[in-house]
C-alpha cells in the first residue's frame, strides 16, 4: 500500500490536483538550496526529497481537507549570503511562502534567517546547515534543522580516527562558517582525547590552484588530512593537489565532502578515505531510500531523507494547526516532531494527516528518526563512509 501512494506521488506533484482545485488557493513551500555553488551536485536530490514529501500529502487528499501544497525552489548559491537572502525576500515577500524547508549551508542559513525569515515570522526548517552557532541565534522560535549540530560531528570524527589509531593530523577547513566551526570542534574533541593536531588552514573556494595550500600543510609533518570543505569546490581541489604531489593520501572528510560526485572524479585513487555526514540506517530509511528511487530520486548522497523530513514537519505543522498559515507553523512544528504521540515513519503521511484531523497527537519520525531536542536542535546520527573499489560505501552509524 505504501508503495502505491509513493508511486503515485510524483504524478500528483506534476499534475493539476482536481481536490485542490475545489478547497480554496494552493498553499507554497519555499525550497531554498544551493542549486549553483560548492554542493550544487547533493542539491538536486535534496529538493526532490522535500517535494516527494510534499507529493505524498497532495496525493493523500488528507491536507486539510484537500488543499493543495505546492512548492517553489530558490537558489541560496550555499555561500553568497547576499544572493540568498535576495532569494528568500522574494520567497517571502512576492509569493508568500507558508515556511521555507531550507537553507542549506550555515552561512547562507544564518543570513536569511537572521534578515529575512525571523523578522517576517516565517519557519525555516533547514536539513543540512550544521554550523555550532546556529543553536545560539534569537529566532523567536522559528528556526529548526533535521541534521545535527557539527558540535557533535567533531566528537564523531575524532572517535573514529581514535578507534582506527590515528594520533596525529592536519586540517584545512573552507573559510568560512561552516568549515570553522567543524574544525573548531574537530579539533577540541581529538586534542581532548589525546590527538594532534599539526596545523589548521582554512583555504577559499574557488581557486584553480591549491598547491601553496597543500604545502603548507604537508610541511607540518601529519601523514593524514582533514579536509573539512565541499565537494565540487576547494575541498575537492585541496584532494586532488595532495594526489598529484603526493604529500597526501589519506584524508578524512566532513559531511560537505560525502557526495557521489567526489568518487565520480577521483575514483579508486581515494581508496581508504573516511569520513562522516549526518544520516540513518535502519528500516525507516531504508523504506525512504526505496521509495525516492521508485520516484526518480536516484543519487545516495547526504541530506535527502533529512529534506524529506524538514517538508513533512511543516505540512504536518499546518494540519495540526488546522490552517496554512505561518503562524500554524510556528505554533505546531514541535508538537508534531516529538513524543508523546503516534509514531510516523516515512510514506505514512497520509495516515498521519488523518490523525491530525482527528485530533490524535503524533511523533514524526520519518526517514532519518526525528527529534527535536532544543531551539535550532536535532539529536541526529551520523553514517560512516569509506572509500572501497572508488565508491563512497556506508559502513557504520554513529
């Protein structure tokens, strides 16, 4: 059953729904994401995973009462903080988006929320901007994200290099936001356990050469890189310089690094590279994964069951508020993501939508196992990657 409605999905999100039709104006969701940019390979799948949740309650007819959700894509660019916001206004300002599912880098997430979303009451729900400092930004309640906080990522990584007995490192970071933060707790994690750190660079995005960098790191000595960047940017060039002048060959990478994209252009060269991303296992998603591929989604790249989950939370929100306004989402969005309640796994929005309406509390849990612990908060897991035969191959959850 749960296979009909997700193979039935993506024909509704397409095609003009006869019961929204008779239920009053559809209902928008911003989808903002660096569709151009540094991640502009994970981005696509992540927006197809948002407007596959938002397919499921169209095809459910369960949104009250039939209201139809559409959803409408801006491009954050994942690092120009100016473009982004320009993008959200018009999200906000011209078509009125009910909540953004949305932004993706820390940077870019932290300059519209701060200018655009918060002070025009609009929940931004992001699925990957992971930065620390977003837990501490004043958002009146209205900034959530489904991956967790790279506070906890740098205990992660430091773990695992102290279980494979690595006591000794490099890092270069992307300058900015994100790669400071992930290498600020990186770092306090791995020297608290007894690490080294031998030298922490942050390189730009964007140059044609990282020579100089990869000098300069390689002159400290470590026989391991961290490289904590993007991967169609300055990460994936720092990689390819340390190949070609062999001052490394081992590196291990964050989450913004973990991409399909990455082993499509280094392959088996980068064999016995590790590195971690925000993610489940289990049944749920493993469900979710078949049921996005079912429905064209076809990558294995990070962030596409949390994206799901950011739109299911806001449509969830609204149906438990019993109306498509901001405020519903603003007022709900905790409620629906947390216990007490009847437990909600991916494709079972439908379902979910019909307890709402009755007035039966739930706890989403979706894809990646949800739960929302604090202001900007998710509890989270990671998946470990490794690179085996030229493919980026999970091997355990953290």
């Amino acid at each position: 059953m749960k296979k009909l409605l997700a193979g039935a999905a993506i024909s509704a999100l397409t095609a003009t729904s006869a019961f929204g039709m008779g239920h009053g104006a559809p209902v928008t969701i911003g989808v903002i994401l660096g569709f151009t940019g540094p991640i502009e390979s994970l981005t696509p799948d992540m927006a197809a995973g948002a407007e596959l949740a938002v397919a499921e309650a169209n095809a459910s007819g369960n949104f009250l009462m039939g209201k139809e959700i559409l959803t409408e894509r801006a491009d954050s660019t994942c690092v120009d903080a100016s473009a982004a916001t320009a993008a959200a206004e018009r999200l906000i300002t011209a078509s009125e988006v009910v909540a953004i599912m949305g932004a993706d880098c820390s940077g870019v997430t932290t300059a519209v929320a701060n200018n655009v979303a918060i002070p025009n009451g609009v929940v931004m729900v992001s699925p990957s901007a992971t930065s620390p400092a977003l837990s501490e930004i004043d958002d009146n309640g209205l900034f959530f994200r489904t991956a967790p906080s790279d506070a906890r990522q740098g205990q992660v990584i430091a773990e695992i290099l102290g279980e494979r007995g690595v006591t000794d490192i490099a890092v270069t970071y992307t300058n900015n936001d994100y790669g400071k933060g992930l290498a600020d707790a990186f770092e306090a994690a791995f020297t608290a356990a007894g690490g080294s750190v031998s030298i922490t660079a942050a390189h730009e995005d964007g140059k044609g050469d990282y020579s100089a960098e990869v000098g300069a790191l390689s002159a400290a000595g470590s026989d391991t890189l961290a490289v904590f960047g993007y991967v169609d940017q300055g990460g994936r060039g720092i990689i390819q310089s340390s190949l070609d002048s062999g001052a490394f060959d081992t590196f291990v990478l964050g989450d913004g690094m973990i991409g399909d994209s990455l082993t499509e252009a280094l392959g088996s060269d980068i064999d016995g590279t590790y590195g971690t991303a925000p993610g489940a296992t289990g049944d749920a998603f493993t469900f979710f994964d078949a049921m996005a591929k079912a429905n064209g989604i076809e990558g294995d790249g990070p962030y596409r069951g949390e994206s799901y989950d950011a739109a299911a939370l806001i449509i969830l929100a609204m149906q438990a508020g019993g109306e498509a306004t901001r405020e519903a989402v603003a007022q709900n969005l905790l409620n629906v993501a947390n216990a007490p309640g009847v437990p909600i796994g991916p494709g079972q929005l439908g379902v979910a939508l019909q307890l709402l309406e009755a007035g039966v509390n739930i706890n989403y849990q979706g894809a990646t196992g949800v739960e929302l612990i604090g202001p900007g908060e998710a509890a989270g897991a990671y998946i470990e990657y490794e690179v085996i035969g030229g493919v980026l191959t999970p091997i355990g959850n953290r």
